[in-house]
C-alpha cells in the first residue's frame, strides 16, 4: 500500500493509526516496513517526503510521539529527542536506550510530565497511575513493561480510555470475552483482532454490529468465507436492522449466491443492494426482498419491474411501502401504471398524477403523504 501526506489533507493521524496496529520492523528515509503481528503480515509505506532533520525537527515539536514515525536514527539525535519530550514527556520511551538515561533529556521529559520520572524509577506504587496517564496515545502502550501491559484490571481502565490498545494486546488477553466486548465498545474494529474460537462466535460478532454500522470491513475474514457460518448469522436476529445489508456488502464472494442473498434480503430487503446483476433477477429472491421492504424495488432488475407479481408484491407492503418518489419514478413502466388502475381506479389514478405535479411544485412531503391515496 502507498500512502503519501498528501493523501491525508495535510495530517498523518490516519498513518499513525495503521502504526498503532503494528509493529515497526524497517524504518529508513522515504518508507518503512509494518509488520501487523496478529495477522502476521507485512505491508509498505512510501513516504515522499524526505525525513530531512529539519523536517522531523519540525514534527516532533509538533507532537512528540510522532518520532515514532521517523527514521531509527533520529531517535539517537538528542536535539530532536529533546524537541520530542518538551512537547510529551513520555516520548522518552521513543527515544534510544542511550538517551532515556541521559540526564538532559531526563529532566526536560519531567519538566514535561512529572509521572515521567515514576515510569523511570518502576516505582510499582504508581504503575497504573502512570499507564492511564499515557494511556490516551496507544502507540506508547507497546513500551510500556510487560508487567503493566498484562495486568488485566490496568487494561480494563485503560480500555475504556483508548479501545485502541487492544491492537497491542497479549494473546492471552485478545481471547478474555471481557475484554474483548468492552474493546468493541469503545473501538469496535477491534473485532478483528481477537483470537481464537471467538472470532467465529456468532453472539459477538452480533455484538459488534449492533455497535457500528460501519464494522463490515473489520469483522474477521473467517465469516465472509464460509457459508454455512455467513447464512447462519444472517438468519440470526440482531438488534441493527442493517445487519444483513452490512454483511452482504463485504462478502463479495457470496453476492452471486442465491442462497446466500435470500438470505440476507428475507429480513433485509435493501441487502438487494450487493447482490451480483444475475441474483437481482431472480425472482424469488427479489420478492423476499420486496415482502421485507418495497423500496428495495429500486435495486430490482429491469426486466422484473415489468413482471406483474414483483409489481403487486411491493404495493402489498403497508409497513415498508414505496414512497411518492419510487411510485413517480416508474410511471413510464406500462405494467406499474395498470397495476395501479386496478388498485385504485381511473379517478385514484388520475389523483396520484396529481400529486406527481405538485410534487414539482416543492410542497412539503407532509402535505402530500395527506393527498396520497394509494391503498
């Protein structure tokens, strides 16, 4: 993956949370290697800047832990570690093992953050103390001693500060459901990173769509590979009614199944949306989808909105109907037009015409859901 600064309007926040992930393996002027140790793979940035030291000198005074970003060397270059700790007293975990123990930086890092000197001491009085403190940038939790970072009740506290250290967490406690739920709360793309038999648990998988409709893309690859598991949670209730859309959408590999799509549409009917062209012509799957919600006409294949039993299913639904925009919109569609007459007569038909044209006229939608008669 490439990724310039550019990219990111001017900021590289975006950057450093695929760091907060990761692990540097490589770091050297002009890119840097990534190694991701849950999954276990590798991915490259190109940078086009230069990293000159007038450049990394301007970014740490910006925000210290950004030395986490430069080249290896830089962290032995005392100006710029200096720069770095004047601006976060804890970026003195960034910098070389030379320079943690010298005294000049030592006591800009405390002037900084008096906690700072807790940390250097180990005075385990203070540990939790000191983690939450610091807790708020995630890249520092990696540096932190093991004895802190395992404890479960620190990380439980610090869990609830930044989800995102979940990113660094042991094996151990990416597999505590405890602490994997309360991760998903407060990040819920730490989903795909837990291990074990709960990456495939269907219960929290539902869990962490329940809590962001944007999670598609960071549930683990293992559902969206097979099928079995994939029709099963899509037949599952959930408490998001966009579950199934959500699913469908990334499991590209099924959006040509027609098993799996009924599946997805029976409760779902908008899910219609990513099924393949050939599934959106199929009729049984496109009256699932229609008896669910009549709006998912709008997703059906041309030569289905002329068929008359597509047509009577979605004005048969009451609870999810088609709005005055879907009906107005397929006016020009000879079948749609008769099935109307013959629900509503000629002077019922000639009244919805009506409503197309003050449609035009911009009346509140309000006004017109009242002079609507279709029924």
């Amino acid at each position: 993956m490439d990724c310039k600064f550019s990219d990111y309007d001017g900021s590289i926040w975006e950057l450093i949370s695929f760091l907060n992930a990761g692990s540097v393996v490589e770091l050297s002027p002009g890119s840097f290697s990534i190694k991701l140790g849950v999954l276990s793979l590798k991915s490259s940035f190109n940078v086009t800047s230069d990293f000159n030291r007038t450049f990394v000198l301007d970014l740490v005074k910006t925000t210290g832990y950004l030395l986490r970003l430069c080249p290896l060397s830089y962290s032995a270059d005392k100006e710029i570690v200096l720069a770095a700790v004047a601006k976060n007293g804890f970026a003195i975990l960034l910098a070389s093992k030379e320079l943690q123990n010298d005294p000049d930086v030592i006591r800009e890092a405390i002037n900084q953050n008096k906690r700072v000197a807790d940390l250097l001491n180990h005075q385990k009085i203070s540990a939790k103390e000191i983690l939450l403190d610091a807790i708020g940038n995630s890249i520092l939790f990696a540096y932190f001693p093991e004895e802190m970072r395992e404890n479960i009740t620190i990380f439980m506290e610090a869990l609830k500060i930044n989800g995102r250290i979940f990113l660094f967490a042991s094996e151990k406690l990416r597999s505590n459901i405890e602490i994997i739920k309360l991760a998903i709360n407060n990040y819920p793309e730490a989903i795909w990173c837990v291990m074990g038999e709960w990456r495939t648990n269907i219960d929290l998988i539902l869990f962490a769509i329940t809590n962001s409709d944007n999670i598609g893309k960071y549930l683990p690859y293992e559902i969206y590979e097979n099928k079995s598991l994939l029709q099963t949670i899509l037949n599952h209730p959930s408490e998001n009614p966009e579950k199934n859309k959500i699913l469908l959408k990334h499991a590209v590999t099924f959006q040509d199944d027609r098993d799996v799509v009924l599946a997805a549409v029976t409760s779902c009917g908008c899910a219609l949306k990513w099924a393949s062209k050939e599934v959106r012509n199929n009729r049984d799957v496109v009256l699932a989808a229609l008896k669910h919600n009549a709006t998912a006409i709008k997703y059906v294949s041309a030569a289905l909105k002329t068929d008359r039993l597509v047509l009577s299913t979605a004005l048969d639904n009451k609870q999810n109907r088609l709005s005055l925009n879907h009906i107005f919109s397929m006016l020009n569609i000879p079948e749609f037009v008769w099935e109307l007459i013959n629900r509503n007569g000629y002077e019922g038909f000639t009244k919805i015409y009506k409503c197309k044209e003050l449609v035009k006229a911009s009346l509140p939608q309000a006004l017109l859901n009242l002079l609507f008669i279709l029924v």
